[in-house]
C-alpha cells in the first residue's frame, strides 16, 4: 500500500468527511508510520508531503496558516 493510501485511511478512520483536523494529530502516527517504513529517516517530512498530495488529489483541504485540514472525501 503507498503512503497516499495509508495516510488517507489513517485520516478516515479518526475523522468524518467534513471534519477537521490538525497536522499534529497526523504527527501522531509517526511511530506507526515508522514501523510500516522502518528504513525511512524522515517521517514527519514524508507526512507533510503526502498530506499536500492528499490535497492535490481532492481528498482534503487546507483550512489555514495554522496546519489545520479538512477531510474532504
């Protein structure tokens, strides 16, 4: 499974569409994230980048300058 797909069931299961969230809580996950890419150095990194791709995809939104998201689909 790719990051992209991951994150985003990730984010479905904490978060109904149309609920907001924080890009701390996605900070939350990074030990989970670090078992399933243990040879990854840079998961916070990584997290930031597929949330972005998320967004690009239309699955969430940007809501403000605060890290905060929408769970858009």
């Amino acid at each position: 499974m790719t990051w992209d797909k991951k994150l985003h069931e990730e984010i479905a299961k904490r978060h109904a569409v149309g609920e907001d969230f924080t890009i701390e809580e996605l900070y939350d996950l990074e030990e989970k994230f670090k078992r399933w890419y243990p040879n990854n150095q840079h998961i916070l990194e990584t997290l930031r980048d597929v949330i972005q791709n998320l967004r690009d995809k239309g699955f969430v939104k940007f809501v403000d300058n605060e890290g905060r998201y929408q769970r858009i689909a």
